[in-house]
C-alpha cells in the first residue's frame, strides 16, 4: 500500500508508521485518511501484535492541524468528525499502539499521542493542548482524553493556558510511560514492540477492551465486563499455554488461539 502522506514499514511484528509531512508532521485531510487506511491494513494480519506511531525528523512529532488548509476549501465539519473517529479507532485498536513520540507533540499531534495506549517521550520535547492560543479548542478529543490520563485540575490550567508542557512533567503527570534519551525514542519502541509480541494476543485485546468500556461503566457494570473478559481467555489455548508454562518453569509460547 503506497502513501503520501505517512511511512509504512513491517519490522519482525510490528508496522513502523511514520507521519511524514515535515518540518511539522502537519495534519491534513488526506493524512487522517490515510492513518486510518494504515490501521485497517493490519487490523486483522495476526502477524501483526503491534504498531508504533512517530513522526519524520528528530524535533517534531506532529504540530498539530495544517493551518493552511485544514480549515479551507472542504467541510470543516467532516474534517474534525472524520479525525475525531480516527483517534477512536486508535484507542479501541484490538492491538497496542505505542506512540514514539520523537519531538514535540502540540494540539492535534498531543491528540494523537494521547489515543494511542502506550507512550515514550523524548526528554527535551513537549506535550501540550495549544488550541486556546488560536482562539479555538481541541477537535480530536483534547478535551476528553487529557483530564481523563492526568485529572481535571491540571487539564483545565493546560487546556485554558495552551500550556507547553516539558518531558518530565508529562511522565510525572502519568502523561507517559517513560522518557527517552536523544535519538532512542523509536528504539525504545521498538524493544516495546517486541516485549509485546511475546504476550497472549487475545488477553492483550481483551484488556484493552475491558479497560476501555469499563473506565466509562459503573463500577457494577465494569466488573462484569472484566468477568466476562477473563472467562473468554480462560478458554483459550494460550490461557492453558500459559499455565502449563507456570507449572513447568518455562517461558511460555503464546500462539493467538
């Protein structure tokens, strides 16, 4: 599959997709289109257990929307509805999606960052929800994912401010996972990436269904949703897998079935 907006490339088992419109890695119409055609593609490819998503260059991971025409030329309304349904098939990916976050993720690219599960940082870059420094607010779930990650309070001083925030007060706040040297935001991914192929496919797709339905639910209701999850692996082949693995002192080998 050929792009023109973004990087695509298979490693061992995981895809590397790059955001590609430097010097800002901006976001465009045709760049949401294709992230999501992206996702899709190895949506089901069981040989497939990760994805990282970063950005061209070494300064900026995505700087958010092209100001330039974003906001021009076609329905604004499609354009944030379309990319706000992006950043939620990101969230609800039946596969961990780690954003190597190589540079500066500012509005959309903080957007972006934020839907995927897991995130490593750059030590000198920031994170942050500039839109109010335009006079408009976040479109692709800014608002609802940011006091979500790292509580009310604080979300609201940096979404009213547009408040830049530095590395280590994002892994501070739970922002992050983790914080990477220079130069070593993709390779830590990518040894991420490769600790994941060696977890249970189908219990990692269930957590993070569980997670993400029962942070909405009352707690009755999420503890069911959990119940329910846990009986479906226990009948999997890697939950036996796995706990003959335990019994007999070895790694396991965890097939997806």
């Amino acid at each position: 599959m050929a792009f023109e907006t973004l990087r695509f490339a298979r490693e061992e088992s995981f895809v590397v997709v790059t955001l590609n419109r430097p010097p800002a890695n901006a976001i465009s119409a045709e760049l949401m289109t294709e992230l999501n055609g992206a996702l899709a593609s190895v949506e089901e490819d069981d040989a497939v257990r990760s994805v990282i998503i970063t950005g061209a260059g070494d300064k900026i991971f995505c700087a958010g929307a092209d100001l330039g025409s974003a906001f021009s030329g076609g329905s604004v309304d499609t354009f944030i509805r379309f990319g706000n349904g992006v950043m939620r098939r990101i969230e609800r990916f039946p596969k961990p999606v780690i954003a190597a976050i190589n540079g500066h993720a500012l509005g959309g690219g903080c957007e972006i960052a934020m839907a995927c599960h897991l995130r490593l940082l750059k030590e000198t870059a920031r994170m942050g929800q500039t839109e109010s420094n335009l006079g408009i607010i976040p479109g692709y779930g800014g608002t609802q994912r940011l006091p979500r990650l790292i509580g009310r309070t604080k979300a609201l001083e940096f979404l009213i401010l547009g408040t830049q925030i530095p590395a280590p007060e994002c892994l501070a706040l739970g922002l992050v996972n983790r914080l990477c040297k220079e130069g070593e935001t993709l390779d830590d991914a990518r040894a991420l990436a490769r600790q994941i192929a060696k977890r249970p496919p189908i219990a990692t797709r269930l957590i993070i269904e569980a997670v993400d339905e029962g942070l909405e639910a009352p707690i009755d209701k999420a503890s069911e949703i959990e119940v329910r999850a846990f009986l479906r692996t226990l009948k999997t082949e890697d939950a036996s897998e796995g706990i003959q693995a335990f019994f007999a002192k070895r790694e396991p080998s965890f097939k997806g079935r």
